[in-house]
C-alpha cells in the first residue's frame, strides 16, 4: 500500500474558501465537473465522480481539517479503504492545504497523485483566481 503527501499554496487564498471548495457539495461538485454528495458530520456519505468514490467523512473540524476515508469503485473487490486527510493552514495572504491519502494500493497510486492535482487543485487555483477551469481529458 502507497502514501501520497502533498503541499500546495494557494496564492491570495483564505483557508475557509479552501475548506469550502471541498467540503460545499455544490462548489466541489462544480470543481469536478461531476455529482457530489458530501458532508460535514462525522459517518455522512461520500461519493463522488459518479460513484467511482464512495466512502464516509470521519471527522472534520471547520476550515482547518477533514478527514475521510473511501475506496475507488475500481480498487478490487479485497481493497481496503484508503484514509485521506486534508489540513489547511494561513500563511500571510496565502493558504496553505497538506493533504495525506494513505493505504491507497500501489497501482493507483500514481494515478491518484497526478489526479489530485488535475481534478482538484489545478482547477482550484483557476476557480480562485477568476479563470474558466480547464479539465484534463477522460
């Protein structure tokens, strides 16, 4: 099983409108480009990318974590689910998100790395800065 860590800076960014990208169904959902059913309370569902995600928030504390588990709908039928967890922080005019997927199996993990960066923040930091998002092609 893989880890995938990851830093990214978001430039003029406030951490709330951050935590908000993720955990607002509508904004994330608009993001992606796909339906999201997502919340707040801790044993809510998850799902995303029509279904290719499922699984269920753990805890969240308002704009500073969240953390969840899930499994991708393509992971095998013995997969176990994976523990993702994103925090966010304030530094100066810049926010901040540390994001930690642990226990993701070694063939996707690459995969998910990449598209961590193509589904969410690429478009985040197009979304926070006023431009169109652009999507990678599937």
């Amino acid at each position: 099983m893989a880890t995938i860590n990851q830093k990214i800076v978001f430039k003029n960014a406030k951490v709330k409108q951050l935590y908000d990208l993720y955990m607002d169904a509508k904004l994330h959902g608009m993001i992606t480009n796909a339906p999201v059913k997502i919340s707040e309370k801790a044993g809510s569902v998850l799902e995303s990318f029509g279904g290719y995600i499922s699984g269920k928030t753990l805890l969240t504390v308002k704009n500073k974590l969240i953390v969840q588990e899930w499994i991708g709908s393509d992971w095998g039928a013995k997969a176990e689910a994976s523990v993702f967890a994103l925090s966010f922080e304030q530094k100066g005019s810049d926010g901040i998100v540390h994001v930690f997927h642990g226990n993701v199996p070694d063939e996707k993990a690459a995969g998910l790395d990449k598209g961590w960066h193509d589904h969410y923040w690429k478009p985040w930091k197009q979304f926070l800065a006023g431009k169109e998002i652009t999507r990678p092609e599937n």
